[in-house]
C-alpha cells in the first residue's frame, strides 16, 4: 500500500500543493469535496494504469484536474436558469480544461483526459486509453460518493496525503 501512495504523491505532488487546486477544499461534490473527489479518482486511475502499462503521469495529473472548474456547482445551478447545454453536466468538462491549462503545463493526453470525461455527455468520446480510464473510475467514485452515508469518512489515503503535504512543507521552511 505504501509503494503505491508513495509513487502516486511523487507524480502528483506539484498539482496537490499548488493553491488553486486547494481552493477546491471549499466547493462541495456530493458528500465529498471536490478536492477529495478529484484525488480519489486520480488514486484509482492510477492504479489501473500502471496495472496496463500507461502512461501513468499523465493518469494521475488529467485525472486530478478533471474536474477543475472552481466553482460550487450546487450552488451555481440555482441561482441561474439555463438550457440544458449549458448546464453544468454539458459544460464543466471544457472550463476543467481551460483553467488547467491556464495553471498548470498540459500535454495532449492530459487535455484529453479533462476534456472527455464526461463522454458520452460530451459527445466526443476519448482519445486515449488513458482518457477511457479515468471516465470509468471517475463514473465509480461519483456514484459511491453519491451513496455515502456521511460528509466525514475516514479515507486513509487523504490521511496519508494530508500528513505528508503537512510534514514536508515543514522540513523545506
Ligand atoms: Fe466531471
Ligand atoms: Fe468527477
């Protein structure tokens, strides 16, 4: 289990200290944040890549960002009326990409990875095996947190995390 969280931090690292991605600590995904839903699905995606031989650097940062579009969809979606295109569900997947793409250095696969997630939503469907993976996981975690009974799950791995980015930050000061 370690291994595992030990490469997944190193590929992840500069994406989870980074303050904007920790501004979505504040916006609510179900009963998870989405600074919770997004490491998760990362985590998992990852473990299939690496399982098939992917390229899994690109997994983990397209997946940590797939849902990057830093606002509280709850809330967004009553306050405004809008067609159904322009809803969230329609819409997301393109603001994701264009605010990562804004903070972060993306390659083409991690584009796709953002860009199609919510395939077959969004009805260009995914270019990359890569892109089909997290689309998958993504569709998991979203539907388990959905069911979750509380807001305050004990996640060892955004334990791990937690203590990690806290006590390494230490040492650098
Ligand atoms: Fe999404
Ligand atoms: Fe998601």
């Amino acid at each position: 289990m370690s291994e595992n969280y030990d490469r997944f931090f190193t590929l992840a690292e500069d994406i989870l200290r980074h303050p904007a991605f920790q501004r979505q600590k504040a916006y609510r995904h179900h009963k998870a944040s989405l600074f919770e839903h997004s490491i998760l699905v990362a985590y998992s995606a990852h473990r299939v890549a690496r399982r098939l031989k992917l390229d899994e650097k690109s997994v983990v940062r397209g997946a940590l960002l797939h849902d990057f579009f830093l606002y509280d969809w709850h809330v967004e979606g009553r306050r405004v009326r809008k067609p159904l295109f322009k809803k969230h569900g329609f819409t997301h997947a393109r603001r994701a990409m264009e605010n990562a793409d804004f903070y972060f250095d993306l390659n083409p696969r991690e584009k796709d990875i953002i860009l199609k997630h919510m395939f077959p939503l969004n009805w260009r469907p995914p270019r990359y095996l890569e892109s089909w993976i997290v689309n998958f996981v993504d569709s998991i975690v979203t539907i388990k947190e959905y069911f979750r009974r509380s807001k305050k799950e004990h996640n060892p791995l955004l334990q791990h995390l937690h203590e990690r980015l806290k006590k390494e930050s230490r040492t650098r000061e």
